[in-house]
C-alpha cells in the first residue's frame, strides 16, 4: 500500500490489520504529498504500482480507471452501504465504485472570529447580500473581513466552487467534471465569476491578500489574532485553530455553512471541499483477496472511526449519532456540525483541481488568480477554461 506520510489513524488500522494477518501482511509506504502523484504515475506506467494506493477520487482517479488500472469494488465486497453516499460519489464512474473512503470529511466552511463580528455589530451571514453587508461594516471597522491565502491559488478557488453551485446549481459543474467542457460557458460560470469580482471589489479580503501564503499559518493568523473577521477554509483549518490558538478556539471560533443566493438555482445545502481521500485496488494486484479484507474489516472499523473523532474529524460512515452524543470533549459541537452538514447535503462537490483530469488543474488556478486580480472579465474565465479542456 502507498499513502501520504500524514495518514498517522490509516498507518495504525495497517498495523492492525498485519498483527492479526502475520502470514500476509501489507507493507505501507508513505510519500510526502507533493511529488507522490508523480511517483503514482510513474509506477502504473512501469506496471509497478501498489496493490492499494491511496488518492483524491475525482478526474484523476478516473484516469486510471478509464486506463483499466483499477478494479472496482462492490457493496459484497467492502461493505460499500456503511459509507456517506455523496462522499462515495467523488470515486463512483458509470455506475461503479473504485475505491473506498479512509480519512475524515473535509467540507468547506466559513469560520469567523465571535469577537470581531461582535464588536461589529455584525451576525455571521447566512445570505450572499447577508455576506456582503458584513464586509462593508467590517471594512468600516478597520480589519479584514475575510482572511484569504491568494498567493496560493487554491483557496480562492473555494469561493468559485461555491458561487458557481449557488448561482447555478450542481448540474453545471457535473457537465464539466463529467467531460463535456461546453459547461464551461454555462452562464452561471460567468455569474459565479462576477460574484467574486463584486466581493474583491468590495474590499472583502483587504488589500494585501495576494501576498498571503497558506502554508505559513499567515491566513490562519488574521483570524485569531482578531485582524479578520472571517476565513473559508476546509475543516483541515479547525484542528490549526486549536493548535495555534486554543484559547481563541474554545471561546470565539464560530462557524457556519457558505451563505444561500437568492434567486440562485443551487441547494444551499450543497457543500465542496475533499469528500475524503479513497483507498482503491491495483487492477493488476495478486493479492485482491487480502486487499478486500482490509478494506472491508479494517478500513472505518469502530476502532478507526473511534481514532478519527478523537482527532477531531468526522469519518464518512452513516449512523455516528450515538458516537457523537458520547463525545466529551470540546470538539463535540464541531463534529456534529460537520457530520450534519454533510447528511444532510444532497450534493458534495469534490475540490475542482481534484475533480478535473490533472492537465487542466494548473490553467484551473491561473484563472481562477487572474480573476480574483479582476485581470480578465468574469465572461473570460469560462471562455478561457472551456479552450484549457480543449
């Protein structure tokens, strides 16, 4: 098995597992994140991948499917109805599953600072035109009314997934991560873009946002030093929070889903973010039957799922209700506002530099800055993305 070197709770289920299997035991190794997709590419290419390997779903887990390098697995097999329908959805093609999920439920939400909004005068905004009240009375407060890392891309990204599902509905992006690249000039596309435009033009994320880099906790900062007021950011966000500062964590994080849009088409219960990562079986593996075993026996058992919540993460498995009533930590009203946001979404939208084959993610996020820099027309980015899928 290949995994990312973070995965602590998956080594541990591993360990687990070859305590009780000594004749068959898997070896793991474990990559560090940013040259692992290579490596993975690499090894199918020279028939030398892993029996499990662990991914995002999405485009590029269906390339490797399209490519017949990746067995599905069937509810018989791994016990596939134990698992959050809209989060199988991420590695699910043609009617098929191709991997299992094995880490906590990322969606995006909107963190704010309770003291910052308090001293505002400001609730924290349930509608878009809810949202950008808050940014001009904050603005007018002196401090930033939304944290945003825009030297890294991604996190712009977030708000245009979500704009786009609000203006125009879940179908539209479908289309796209589905192949037809037509999508790209549904109007919504265009609405989502001028709907970010309209929020940096207001001043939404101050006047240096293009300078913040995520991986240095700067984004992270201007909300619990009280120098913003706001940050969408996945649920990843909430244990940095806890850790950097868990004072501000237990008394003034706050949090809530992304605002509705008033005559938009999208369920405001839709949510984006990372599903959950998905271990998947090598086509050509020798050892299928062992690797179904884990996966079914071991893979979000109760001792894993028990491992999880204790991190403060919300593993993707139906029926947690009684597991979340007996949390005593101070993470209990964090993880049942996670695990209700995502039973109830009818749509969990997969990170779109995830969902697309991986040739489109890098034109994906320079569009994505030339828009937020307001350096093309909102009409341009779908134009410019629909000739990227060419």
């Amino acid at each position: 098995m290949w995994a990312l070197n973070d995965q602590t709770i998956l080594k541990e289920s591993v360990d687990a597992y070859n305590k009780d299997h000594p004749d068959q035991k898997i070896t793991l190794r474990m990559f560090a994140n940013d040259d692992y997709k290579q490596k993975l590419r690499v090894a199918f290419g020279a028939n030398q991948a892993p029996d499990l390997f662990f991914n995002w779903g999405g485009g590029a887990l269906d390339d490797y499917v399209k490519a017949g390098k990746v067995k599905a697995v069937t509810d018989a097999q791994v016990d596939l109805l134990r698992f959050t329908p809209s989060v199988l959805k991420s590695a699910t093609f043609d009617g098929e599953t191709y991997g299992v999920p094995a880490n906590g439920l990322a969606p995006v939400v909107l963190y704010y600072n309770k003291k910052v909004l308090k001293d505002a005068g400001v609730e924290p905004p349930k509608t878009y035109a809810g949202l950008l009240a808050a940014v001009k009375k904050l603005k007018g407060d002196g401090v930033i009314p939304i944290s945003l890392a825009a030297n890294s891309k991604w996190p712009t990204l977030m708000y245009l997934e979500y704009l786009l599902d609000r203006v125009g509905g879940s179908d539209v992006f479908d289309r796209i991560a589905g192949g037809d690249p037509s999508g790209w000039k549904d109007p919504a596309v265009t609405g989502a873009a001028t709907r970010l435009q309209e929020l940096a033009g207001a001043g939404a994320f101050g006047d240096n946002a293009s300078s913040v880099n995520y991986d240095q906790g700067a984004s992270t900062a201007l909300l619990y030093t009280g120098k913003a007021g706001m940050e969408l950011m996945g649920t990843w966000e909430y244990a940095n929070l806890v850790k950097a500062a868990p004072d501000f964590a237990k008394k003034n994080l706050g949090y809530v889903a992304f605002p509705s849009l008033s005559g938009g088409k999208g369920d405001p219960k839709d949510i984006v973010g990372n599903p959950s990562n998905f271990l998947s079986l090598n086509a050509a593996s020798k050892n299928k039957s062992a690797a179904l075993t884990y996966l079914k026996d071991y893979v979000m058992n109760g001792d894993q799922v028990d491992a999880y919540l204790a991190a403060g993460s919300v593993p993707p498995v139906n029926g947690l209700d009684s597991k979340l009533a007996a949390v005593k930590s101070d993470d209990k009203s964090w993880l049942a506002f996670v695990y209700k946001l995502v039973q109830d979404s009818p749509n969990f939208q997969l990170s779109w530099d995830q969902a697309l084959p991986s040739d489109q993610a890098d034109p994906l996020l320079t569009n994505v800055d030339k828009s937020f820099l307001r350096q093309i027309k909102p009409e341009e980015f779908g134009a410019n993305m629909y000739k990227a899928a060419q």
